[in-house]
C-alpha cells in the first residue's frame, strides 16, 4: 500500500473527491498533523477522512510501545468541531490526559488508568477503570451477612498453614447456629437451636458461649460479640467447632462475621470521600495485632498493615461493594506477593458498630507461611 506524505496529504485534501479517492494517509504522524490542522480549519479535509484519521491514530494508541511505527506529538482529538460525533470523544469530556497514552520516551510505557477530563468543570473520571481481582472466596453481597473462617481437623482449631484452609462463615444473629463452608469441601453444619449465653467483660465485647448436640453430633462456639439493643448479634469473632462421635470425625477453626454494610450506606461513604479506620487483634494468633484504613470515594481503596512480636508486614488493594481485595503490587517487600492475599468485607452500618472481618494468607520472606483470620472494630480519630 502506498505511504503519503505530508504535502502530499495536504495537496490531496484540497479537493473533497481527490481526499475520499486517495483514502486515510497511511503515516500516524500524517494523521496527527491533518487532524491538528483540522482542529483551527474544518475545511481543510473531508469529516470521513478525519474520522479514519482518528480511528487509525486510537489503532496505534492501543499497541504497546515498541511496536508502534512512529512517535509524534500528543494531539487532542477533541478539541475541534464535531468532537461529539468522533469515536475517541466522550459528548461533553472534552480532553484525555494523558493525552492517548502518546510518549517522546520509546522505553515508556503506555500509562494505562488515564483520566478522562471536562473543561467546563475541570473534573477528571477514569477512562479505563481498573477491573478489581476476584476476591479468593467470593463476594459479599452488600446487606447480608457474611464472614470468613479457618479450618482444621480435631479439636485445636489451629495446625501449621499448609493444614490450614479457609471457608465461608455463617451465624445466625442470636447464637443459635453456624454453618462453615469450605472452599473445596462439603459444609460443617452446626447441630441447629444451640443454647448461648453471654456475659459482660470491659474491652468493649461481650463473651458468648453456645453448644448444642443433637444425637453423636456437637456444635460449639467460644466468642467475643458485639449486641443490639435487641440482643442480636452485630459481630462476632474467635472459635467454632463441630464434632461427630459416631464417625470420630470433629473439625474446628476459628472466624469472624457480621453483616455487610448496605449499598445505601457504601454509596454514602464513597460520596463523602470518607475515611474509616479499624484495629484489633487477630483470632489464630491474638499476639498479632491489624490495622486496615478504607478511603473511600470515586475508586475506593484501603491499606493496612499487621504486627506481631515475630513479625511485620503491610497491604493494600482495591474495595469493591462491600468487598475488600489485596492488589499484589501493594504488598511490602518482605512479602512473596505472587504466594499472598488478603480478603475482607466491610461490616456495619453509620451510627452503629462497624468492623471488618478478614482473612491472610502471607507468605513472607523471612517466616513461615501465614494464615489467620480477624475482626477489627472502627477506631475513631480524635479531632
């Protein structure tokens, strides 16, 4: 196919009919130059012809970097008349910045989360936004109850990590049953109407106790809580077991839970741009204390950070509903990333009590493998 010049082009396009037979200049650089022009003079050439300009210059944006055939100047595609018509325009988002991802740099890579602009208000959304990892253990749908838990066998519930796995965890609000469901496993249902009591203690929890058996089968639960006024459990946190005498089967764990904060109530916090802090201890290893910050907004994020007397390491990732994801390349440098994750779910609702459970599997680079499970309550910042 034949390749244009620049004064070639221009000639060209001096005539209507002469522009549509010779077709779209084959050079970006060509393109990028007539559609310049064209921003001060649409005159200059047919519309069709800028259009497959356009579409031949968003081509070239979209190939990485060592593969496009030449490097010209950032050209605002929509700047000029008909903007509202063109491909790579957005109706009233006027600008992209960066503008088409373009580099003088060739050992620059594309920027990949652009932003797309409106003049009139200054005001900058995503272009691209960022598809958030699929959480390990699935989705908490926002206003449910939801939570996390370890698995093992026997009565423990703790053993080594790689004898460790993680499941879903489900309670009813009053205590009076359970239901854990692993990953790649049938569910431990708990013998259902256990008894519970509760009692008071000053860390801001109450201790609640439940059993239940039911023929071979025992059901029980160790745990801290938090209670309405109607005695219905908000969050709970700690230790669960199941067990069967007549298959000598009794697997055990430990787990955090509560109820999803409510579209309603994250749609609020993201148009406040809000920022919530929570700390608490870990479950498996209460020596272990976690710290995670939510920032919500347009696209919220969180970072966190967990401590312990052997060890330290931090995190951060992506929040998506009520959902919290890790991104490997936030993880500290003394985590193998690749080998990581972190899980958790926003729970409560404004005016009430709100936490979030969570679930690590870190593998660091000068420790043994960790997995553990934990409920942290909002810390309010003094003013």
């Amino acid at each position: 196919m034949k390749t244009f010049s620049l004064l070639t082009v221009l000639f060209l396009f001096a005539s209507p009919l002469a522009a549509t037979a010779a077709g779209t200049p084959q050079s970006d650089a060509d393109c990028a130059a007539l559609i310049e022009r064209w921003a001060t003079d649409p005159k200059v050439a047919p519309k069709q012809v800028i259009n497959d300009c356009k579409d031949q210059l968003a081509q070239a944006a979209a190939l990485p970097v060592a593969a496009a055939p030449a490097r010209i100047a950032a050209v605002d595609p929509c700047a000029g008349p008909g903007a509202a018509d063109s491909v790579l325009c957005w109706g009233p988002w006027a600008s992209v910045a960066p503008a088409a991802g373009f580099t003088e740099d060739p050992a620059q890579q594309p920027i990949p989360d652009r932003e797309i602009c409106d003049a009139r208000t200054e005001q900058c959304q995503p272009l691209l936004a960022a598809v958030p990892p699929e959480p390990p253990l699935g989705s908490c749908t926002p206003g449910t109850p939801c939570g996390f838990a370890t698995v093992v066998s026997g009565i423990s519930s703790s053993d080594d990590a790689e004898d460790t796995t993680f499941a879903r965890f489900d309670m009813a609000s009053d205590g009076s049953q359970f239901t854990v469901s692993p990953q790649d496993a049938a569910d431990i249902n708990s013998t259902p109407g256990m008894t519970t009591g509760v009692t008071p203690r000053d860390d801001g929890y109450e201790s609640m106790r439940a059993n239940g058996r039911v023929g071979d089968e025992q059901s029980r639960i160790v745990a801290r809580v938090v209670r309405d006024d109607e005695n219905q459990v908000l969050l709970a946190a700690d230790v669960w077991s199941h067990g069967n005498r007549g298959t000598q089967v009794t697997q055990s764990g430990y787990f955090a839970w509560g109820t999803a904060t409510s579209q309603a109530g994250l749609d609020t916090l993201n148009a406040g741009n809000v920022s919530l802090n929570f700390s608490g201890p870990m479950s498996v290893d209460n020596r272990t204390v976690g710290s995670m910050t939510i920032d919500f907004g347009t696209n919220p994020t969180w970072t966190g950070n967990w401590t312990n007397p052997g060890y330290s390491f931090g995190a951060g990732g992506t929040v998506s509903g009520a959902d919290l994801i890790s991104q490997p390349g936030q993880f500290t440098e003394n985590v193998i990333a690749d080998q990581s994750f972190v899980q958790g779910v926003l729970l409560g609702e404004a005016g009430g009590t709100r936490g979030i459970a969570h679930i690590i599997d870190v593998t660091l680079v000068d420790h043994d493998r960790i997995k553990d499970v934990g409920l942290l309550r909002e810390t309010v910042q003094p003013q």
